[in-house]
C-alpha cells in the first residue's frame, strides 16, 4: 500500500516515486498532460522528457510537418515548470 500522498511521491519497495507532467508546447499553444507518468527520480523524469521529444521530433518529420520551436515541459504536482526539453526537429532533418 502506498506511503504518503500520491502528488508528492510514495515509497514503494524502498523507492520514492513522484509523478511529473510532461505538457507540450509549441510556441504559444499548451497541450497539457492531464495523467502524468511516475518517475523514481528526476533523472528518470528527464529521461521521461528527451525520449518524448524525440517521438515528436520524428513522427513530425515521418508527417511531413515543418519545424516548430516547440518543447516537452516537465511539471509538478501543483503545476510548476521544472524543466524544458526542446523538440530537436532540425537534427532529423539532414
């Protein structure tokens, strides 16, 4: 059963979970993540954040869409931006 309150991480088998948000942002535009993913640590939340912007980067090439400044912005519980992972479209590119 889990140990303290699902927003702020358990500990389960010994390991602290927390629950990140990965929103997507492409330019002004916010797609949110309204579920969010478990992470056992903020390394693992990064990781989470650069093989996401990947999958973007080259389903965007794969559809033949153009290149955005667009980015995977990893958030708290409460909303808080914690960090930005660029979409890296141009490295697919050429």
């Amino acid at each position: 059963m889990p140990y303290g309150t699902p927003a702020l991480g358990w500990l389960m088998k010994g390991a602290i979970v927390s629950r990140y948000y990965f929103h997507i942002r492409d330019g002004w535009h916010v797609i949110p993540d309204d579920e969010g993913i478990e992470c056992s640590s903020w390394g693992a939340a990064w990781v989470e954040a650069y093989a996401s912007a990947d999958d973007l980067a080259a389903a965007a090439l794969r559809d033949g869409l153009p290149r955005s400044a667009g980015a995977i912005e990893i958030a708290d519980h409460a909303g808080n931006i914690l960090g930005r992972v660029a979409v890296p479209a141009q490295r697919y590119l050429g």
